[in-house]
C-alpha cells in the first residue's frame, strides 16, 4: 500500500515525486539488481530501499547520488530523464 502524501503537499508536487519513485524503481530493475543487493551496495537495510521506493521515506540528493552509483547510472542521466517526463507528464 502506497504512503499518502501529505495534504499540504500540491497535486504536482505529490506526481512529481511519484514519478522520482517510479523512475528510482525502474532505473533499479534495468539495472538487473534486487532490493536486497542494491541496499548490501549503499550498506543500507533493504528496508531502506523498499521504504524510499513505496514512497515511506524520502530521499536527498547525497541518497540518490549514492543510488545512481550503485546502479553504475549516471546522476545527472536519471535527473535528465526525471525532468523529460515531469515535463511530458504533468503539463
């Protein structure tokens, strides 16, 4: 069960970090990698990953660095990409 965002949160805003999500999930599945091994990577539990990828836990930009180099993608690849949707999805 996805968390609920918070009701001061815009509807853009609750869609844009769902789509971060989505992206992080499919970014992580591309990569051929598991919850499991990609949290042994970060040295993180795998609850961690799980948590961040259901929307229970947010992330920052130091997390998702770290995340992209785990996977071997490129940070500012999976940004670009992030905008392109953002931009083709929610305007």
């Amino acid at each position: 069960m996805e968390k609920r965002e918070s009701p001061r949160q815009s509807t853009r805003q609750q869609k844009n970090r769902q789509l971060l999500r989505q992206l992080l999930r499919q970014a992580r599945e591309e990569a051929g990698v598991i919850q499991g091994e990609l949290s042994r990577k970060l040295g993180r539990s795998q609850g961690f990953v799980s948590k961040y990828e259901l929307g229970d836990r947010r992330i920052d930009l130091v997390d998702m660095a770290d995340i992209c180099d785990a996977l071997g993608i490129s940070f500012l690849d999976l940004a670009k990409r992030f905008d392109q949707l953002r931009k083709t999805r929610y305007t």
